[in-house]
C-alpha cells in the first residue's frame, strides 16, 4: 500500500438485495421489497430491529413493489 494510505471498512455489506420498493407503514416501520433476494423485509428505526417477513418458502419470487390494504 502507498504510504499515508489506509484500508478498513467505510460500510459495512448490505442486508438488502435489489431493494426497490418501500413502504413506512403508520407504525413508523420500513417495509422493503428484495427483488434479487425473493424476500420482503421490515426494519424498525427505533428499535433498529430488522426481520424477513417472507421469501422464497412463502412463494415470493422477484418483488417489485409494496402496496398496503385497510386490514
């Protein structure tokens, strides 16, 4: 390496794959379509929790989008 400079890490990997759908549902928490990882995520800014709502075992394949209905 060229002296004065340095490696490490800037930001750590991603959790999301292909994420190109969001919805904040009126709890506050971010709902995330995964088109390249067949799965629908949620994460929560005040607790910092982030889950897998479904994937491919639950039939998704390729979200697009996210849309939410009254219920």
């Amino acid at each position: 390496m060229a002296p004065g400079w340095h490696d490490g890490v800037v930001v750590g990997p991603s959790s999301l794959f292909g994420s190109n759908g969001m919805r904040v549902t009126p709890g506050a928490d971010v709902w995330i379509a995964q088109s390249l990882g067949d799965r629908i995520s949620s994460w929560s800014p005040t607790s910092g929790r982030f889950r897998i709502v479904a994937g491919s075992r639950d039939g998704v394949s390729g979200p697009d989008d996210l849309a939410f209905d009254s219920a």
